[in-house]
C-alpha cells in the first residue's frame, strides 16, 4: 500500500463558518481526523440522524463507524469538559460507539480548572485587555506550556503528579482569590479535578505521531481539522483580538508531527457573509437592521457561549490574504441559504487605508482603520429545499460564487445550502 498525505480543514473567517458540517460530509473518504489546535473553546455544529450536536473538542469524525478520531498534541484538554462532551454524547447518541475510536496525545497540554478562572479574572479585571474570550481557559493553558509550567496528558501516570498539580493549583488559586475572583471551594474542585483524571485513564492515551504517521505509510487517509480560524490566528489574525494557538494549515503539521512533506489538499471554509464573535476589528460589519435580521436568519449566536454574533458583509481582501496564508487548493462556501430573497448582496472588494487602496488585508496595525469598498451583486431568490444540483442554483448565486472563485485564484468546489447533511452541493462551474 502506497504512503498518503493528510488533507487539512481550517477556516477562513474569524470562526464558525461550518466547518463541522462540511468534514461531517467528506468524512466517508477519511480514515481518521484530527484535531490540531485549540480546546474545548471551539463549537463544531453537526447534525446526525436529526439531532444537533455541538462538538467542543470531539473531533467531527465520530460519528462515522470506520474513522478513528485524534485529539493531537497541539491541542489543550480539559479533562472534565471532555468527560461531560464524551458523556453527553453517548446520552444523546446512545447507539454511537466512539471511545474505542478516540486516541489522545500523551503531549497534548492539560488545561487546568484554575486556568478556567484566571481566563475569566482577566477578561474583568482593569489590568488587563479584554478580548472577549469563550472564557475555557485556553489562552491560559498554552502560556503555561510556553512558559514551561504546564502540564501534559501523560503527566497524569506519574507519581508525583496529584501532588505538584495541587501545589500549581493552589498558588494560583490564592492569586485569584486575593484579586477578588470569586471561586469555588479549592478542595471540591481539587476532588472534583482528580475524579475527572481517573476518567481521562480510562481512555486511549497514545503516542498520536507514531500513530498518524504510521497510518499515513499505511495508506490510511487522514483529515486535519482546524479549530477557531485564521482571522483568529495568534500570529496572523488581529492580534490581540485572536485565540492562544495557531490555526492555519501549517499548524496541522506542528500539531500533529506530521512533516510538510505529507500534506495534500488544503480546504478552507468561509460563510458567504462574514461573523465575528468577541472583540477586535472588523472591517466589512454591518450595525444596523439588516444585521439582527441576518443574525436571526443564520442564527448567528456562539454554539459554545450563546454570545450574539456580529455580522458583516462577506471580506475579500481578508480572504485573500487567508487563502494565501493557508496555500488553499479548495475552497468551500456555507450559509448560500441566508442571503436567500435579498434584493442584493454586498461585498468588500478592497480596503482603503491611509487614502490607498488594498486588494488584500495585511492585518497589521492599520487593519482596524481600513475602509470598505463594496461591491454590490444581484440578490438570489430560490427555494433551497429542493435543489439538489449545481444546475438548479440561482443564476445570481452562480454570478456571486464564480467572481469569488476568480478574485481567490482556488477552485469552489462545494456550496453549502441548508444545516442538514444533505445540504451540500458539489460544484464544477468554478474549478
Ligand atoms: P479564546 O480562544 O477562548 O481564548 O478566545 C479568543 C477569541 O477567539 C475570542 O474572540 C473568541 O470569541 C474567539 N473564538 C475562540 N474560539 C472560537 C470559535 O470556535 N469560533 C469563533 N470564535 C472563537
């Protein structure tokens, strides 16, 4: 059997632009997914037999019998928010076996129940920036792994771990508690902390490189998938406003060990418009009627906080720049559905900053300064119910996605037109 390359998934926006859906449609050519950055702080939405399901840091591959499912060293695990996400899905999924297919990595950083609280000190304090975290402690998490004092997965066989996870714990608890966070009891979150440790032995704790490269030489095919978005990204995105980890493709390599060499296609995802959840600049948002409408219409509210999401209209020159940095080779449209029976679209074709023009964002210290400059499309009318072709898209939708394909240079290769799985159409018109 010949050796494969790993495809990776990541988005181009600033989160939630259905990336759980469209790997939940191409999982049946994947032998195993896996998760690369990021913690429980991500939402990936799925609908299976009907039923909604939100998952945090589940990778998307779980509902397929055949795919086995890899929380990378990249990431940050909250033992106790992946007992509840593990045991909340076998109530509401009881028929779905998937424990025996999901592999942790010994190296991947455990996030602590005090990190939780600090995330949530530093978003309220005056000392600090608030950047609208999803306030799970990730950001937390990995500035104790960069600064060395973290803790790993496979920390928690060794001796002495109970011991000096208290003694972490409990200096920062005190730290909290002298700024005036308020906290729960130290020692039922200490008891509490190590039930969910005993939890986390119970499942597979492995050498998850070994394994993903094994696999690859194996011929198995493997799907990355990104968590948050490039908007998002700790280097690239508008920093300070981004997560604690880096969420373009290249992060799929570092976070899984799997080397550049043994990449294929890189898809990105982007809705058809543009939301963003939490602070940080925003170039193309719209703040009047038509955003509570578009809200509504996509219900645009975060699937981990339920925090409202801001909306805009759909970001070219951040898109180019996203496609660029990601080295895309497919791109996927989401969301077609909620633009449905608007007389017209609009889009932000350049910016203007400092009285020139840009074709492609630089997110730099200028990005929050710079203008839009729309360019508006012909709306589409059509009854999305019932179409099931790229023929029977609307001809102002066809009009809207071919310009999109030309100005990126990537082909769209599929559309996503409704929540449920059905609701994807592969494209040809814009390869
Ligand atoms: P953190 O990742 O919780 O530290 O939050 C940092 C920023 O990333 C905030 O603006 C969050 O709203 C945003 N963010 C984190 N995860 C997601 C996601 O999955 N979708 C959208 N935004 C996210």
């Amino acid at each position: 059997m010949s050796t494969a390359k790993m495809d990776i998934l990541v988005g181009l926006q600033w989160g939630d632009e259905g990336k759980g859906k469209f790997i939940d449609h191409i999982c049946p050519e994947y032998d195993i997914v896996a998760r690369f950055n990021g913690g429980a702080n991500a939402g990936h939405t799925i609908f299976w037999e009907d039923k909604k399901i939100t998952l945090k840091l589940l990778p998307s591959g779980i509902f397929y019998p055949h795919i086995q499912n890899v929380i990378g060293t990249g990431t940050v695990v909250n033992p106790g928010q992946l007992k509840n996400e593990i045991e909340q899905l076998a109530f509401t999924c009881p028929e779905l076996t998937f424990k025996e297919r999901l592999f942790i990595s010994k190296k991947a950083h455990l996030v602590l129940p005090t990190d939780k609280y600090r995330d949530s000190y530093f978003e309220h304090s005056d000392d600090y920036r608030t950047i609208g975290t999803t306030k799970n402690g990730i950001g937390c998490a990995y500035a104790n792994k960069f600064l060395r004092h973290g803790f790993r997965v496979a920390d928690i066989y060794t001796d002495g771990f109970t011991d000096e996870v208290e003694k972490v714990m409990h200096k920062a608890y005190l730290e909290l508690v002298e700024n005036g966070q308020e906290m729960i009891d130290f020692n039922a979150m200490m008891d509490e902390f190590l039930k969910d440790i005993a939890y986390l032995k119970q499942l597979s704790i492995i050498d998850t490189e070994l394994f993903l490269n094994t696999s690859l030489k194996t011929g198995k095919r493997i799907l990355a998938e990104g968590a948050q978005a490039t908007m998002l990204d700790i280097d690239h995105g508008s920093y300070p406003y981004v997560t604690s980890s880096n969420t373009i493709a290249s992060a799929a390599c570092v976070g899984l060990g799997i080397p550049p060499s043994m990449t294929g296609e890189i898809f990105g995802v982007f809705k058809a418009y543009a939301t963003r959840v939490g602070d940080g600049p925003f170039p193309s948002e719209l703040n009047d009627g038509l955003a509570d409408e578009l809200r509504t219409k996509g219900n645009e509210f975060g699937s981990n906080t339920g925090r409202p999401r801001r909306i805009g209209w759909l970001d070219l020159p951040a898109l180019r720049y996203a496609v660029m940095l990601n080295g895309i080779t497919r791109l996927i449209m989401t969301k077609a559905d909620v633009l449905n029976g608007m007389d017209s679209v609009d889009l932000c074709e350049q910016y203007e900053v400092n009285g020139e023009l840009q074709e492609i964002a630089t997110v730099d210290d200028t990005f929050c300064t710079a203008l839009p400059k729309w360019k508006t499309f012909e709306g589409w009318r059509s009854d999305f119910s019932t179409i099931t072709s790229e023929q029977e898209l609307p001809r102002e939708l066809r009009t809207y996605i071919t310009f999109l394909s030309d100005q990126l240079e990537v082909p769209l290769s599929y559309l996503s037109i409704g929540p449920k799985r059905k609701d994807i159409i592969a494209l040809e018109c814009c390869r």
